[in-house]
C-alpha cells in the first residue's frame, strides 16, 4: 500500500567549526504544496535549497520549515581601536601637564571604552558557501524523515480505509441481493396500500396492477447506482496501491460514492433498503474525513 499522509513532523541536527544547527519541518493538510520558512539572518540563502529539496519529497501540504542555530562559525578577535587609543593619550598627557600625575597605565587605557574592540573575522564567499552547504546537507536528512514520517501514516490510514471499504462493500452486496428490490414485493407492497385506501382488495384488474407494480419497479431500480457503486470500490483500492499521489482523485471519487448513496436512498421504496442506504451513507462520511489526510 502506497498511500501517503499530508501529517508530520522531522528533524535533523548538525555541528562543524563551533556552529550548531537545527532543522524542523512540521506538515499539516493543504489544498496544494505551501511551503513557509524561518530562517536566522546570514541563512536566507537556502530557502531556495529547501524549497527545492522538499519538492523531491513532498507534492502536497502546509509545511513548516525552521532553522535555528547557535554558536559561531568564527573566532572573535579583540583588536585596539588604535584612533581611539591615540586620542586618550593626548588628552591624558594635555591634563598631566596642567594638574600633574602618573602617566595612565595599560590597564587603565584597557577600562576604556572604545579603546578596545570585539570583531568578527571576515569571511570568504568560499566559506560562506561551504557554511551554507553543510547546513542544508541535514535538510535532506530531515526532508526524508518528513517523508517516511508521512508514509507510515499513510499505512495507517490505507489499513482504516481499506476496512471502510470493505464495509461499503459489504452493503453493496446487501443492498443488490434486498428482497425488496423484486417486483413481486413492489407489487405486494402496492397492492396492501391500495387496499388500505379501498377498505378491499376485490375488483382489481390484476394485470393493471402488475403493469403499475413494472413502473414503480423501474424507476426505483438501483441497478445502475450498484454498478457504479461497484466501480467505484475498484477505483478505490487501485489507488490505494498507486505509487502516486491519490488525494485529490480519491476526494473526488468519496463525492461519487456519496452522490451514489443518496441516489439509492431517493429511491429506496423499503424500510430494509433505506436502512441500508443510510448506513452506506455514514460510511461513506467515514471514509471521506479520512481521505482528507492523503496527499
């Protein structure tokens, strides 16, 4: 069974060089692929990447993706500011001269502020671009965890889906071999409210009553609504084994089960029929909520 969820969640984690890193992806139903990314400043280069690498996997769902990272790919450096330390020393020599004093010693100067600088080396395209593949090698890993994530839901839902089948199935078959359906009964069941209305069955023309009992009979025939019904469970199941994606088209064919269903029931001249019609018809709701899942 190949059926596929449109639910899941993935991770994968990374380090190099003192960076760690993140990946998440979180995915819910969705009428198409919609994919949204959260990515730190310095990384917005791979949403492309990732937009492209999740298109492998997934072809339809509101998905999240989220990058978060810590730690730094580069050292920093503490250099003098040598402008500032210049201007504080002539400004301290102007002032020894005038109201005396010792010299400032290093680590006065080093108190300062300004005098001293935190920065970050300057990198290389070429380092920027080697950061920037390492990080999105685990959204591939991650990518592929959503997949078999969603995959293993879809078993589930083509195991439920499968016995839903099964029962619509089921009443199909109870509903074509109805005793109800014959056009004996229909006739019986004519004849009883005729003779309700008359208060007696006596001095009816049999054949008339036959030839009535035909056209009832025949507009309420639900032979054509069993074929389709039967069609339809066959559909159903080969794309349950479809390595592609069935969501839309197994949405579509749940419609043309119920659409089918409510038919039967419209023309249901019988209790047993009827119940069998309504029960067909939650079924059917059943099976479409879970439909909904599939990619």
């Amino acid at each position: 069974m190949a059926l596929s969820s449109m639910t899941g969640f993935a991770q994968s984690s990374g380090e190099k060089d003192g960076l760690h890193w993140q990946w998440e992806i979180k995915s819910v139903n969705g009428k198409a692929l919609d994919l949204r990314c959260r990515l730190p400043s310095g990384f917005e280069a791979l949403e492309a990447t990732a937009r492209s690498t999740l298109a492998q996997h997934i072809k339809r769902g509101n998905l999240q993706v989220t990058l978060t990272t810590s730690g730094s790919v580069s050292r920093e450096a503490i250099v003098v500011n040598e402008a500032v330390l210049e201007q504080v020393l002539a400004i301290a020599e102007k002032l020894r001269d005038r109201i005396g004093g010792v010299p400032l010693s290093a680590v006065d100067l080093m108190g300062l502020r300004g005098v001293l600088d935190v920065v970050q080396p300057t990198q290389t395209e070429a380092e920027i671009a080697a950061r920037l593949a390492d990080v999105s090698s685990s959204l591939e890993i991650a990518a592929a965890a959503l997949d078999a994530a969603r995959r293993a839901e879809g078993a589930r839902l083509s195991t439920v889906i499968s016995a839903q089948l099964a029962k619509i199935e089921g009443l199909v078959v109870a509903a074509r071999d109805c005793p109800a359906r014959s056009v004996e009964a229909i006739k019986l069941r004519l004849q009883e409210q005729i003779a309700k209305l008359l208060d007696t069955g006596a001095g009816f023309d049999k054949d008339r009553l036959h030839q009535e009992a035909i056209l009832i009979a025949t507009r309420a025939d639900i032979q054509e609504e069993l074929d389709r019904l039967f069609a339809h469970l066959e559909a159903a199941r080969a794309l349950i084994a479809s390595p592609e994606p069935a969501g839309r088209k197994f949405d579509f064919l749940a419609q043309e089960f119920n659409r089918e269903a409510n038919t039967l029931c419209s023309k249901a001249l019988d209790k047993t029929l009827t119940a069998i019609g309504l029960e067909l018809k939650t079924v059917i709701d059943q099976m479409r909520e879970q439909v909904q899942n599939i990619e």
